[in-house]
C-alpha cells in the first residue's frame, strides 16, 4: 500500500489500482455525509478531481493520483457515505486500470506517510 500527500491510500492488483481515502483524512474530514463518484470509463490524468467527498465541516475533491481508466466505482459509499468513517481502508473510492503500475512505487510508503502526519 502507498500513499499520496493528498491523504490518499493506493493498492494494487495486476494492472488496477484502487484509491480510497486514509483514516487520518477521515479523521479530519468529520462525519461524511456525502460521496460523490466519478462514472465508469472515465479516462483521468494524474491530478483530475474525480471524485468528491463531503462531511459535516468541509467538501473536499478526491484526485486521481495516477492516470488512468476508471473502471469501478464503490457505489456502496453513495448509499452509505459514514462508511469512510468506520473503516477508510475498507471504503475504497473507486479503480484506475493503468498502463505502469510501477509508478505506484514513487508514491509515499506507510512510514513516509506517519512521519507526514504526525
């Protein structure tokens, strides 16, 4: 798993890259109450909002941290958005197909991210 400075979670699998937000996002975000998700298909670059989330203190957007295809949204979190808050590790956002997922690997590792945050 890898992680953005935009307090994002990264995982791979094969060529498909799932994106959802980190606990300590959550954590500041507050009690999500809305989740936008980007359609299917979507062809992103790297830095496209694509997604957004809303809670009770703030909106924020959800970037497409590498570029890619959307290929699956997590529509659980339109009819649940307090998903985010019991588990932000489980409540993915949504699934980039990608051409290199080796550039997952430049993106922060799980001890780069806690000293980010602390």
């Amino acid at each position: 798993m890898r992680f953005t400075e935009d307090h994002e979670w990264l995982s791979v699998d094969g060529d498909v890259v799932t994106v959802g937000i980190t606990e300590h996002a959550a954590e500041q975000l507050g009690d999500v109450v809305f989740v936008e998700l980007p359609e299917a298909g979507l062809e992103c670059d790297a830095g496209d909002a694509v997604a957004v989330v809303e809670s009770v203190k703030a909106a924020s957007d959800i970037f497409a941290p590498i570029a890619g295809e959307i290929v699956e949204v997590n529509e659980a979190l339109v009819d649940n958005p307090g998903l985010v808050n019991e588990s932000a590790f489980d409540a993915w956002f949504f699934k980039l197909k990608v051409a290199d997922t080796s550039v997952v690997d430049e993106f922060l590792d799980e001890a780069a991210y806690k000293a980010l945050v602390e």
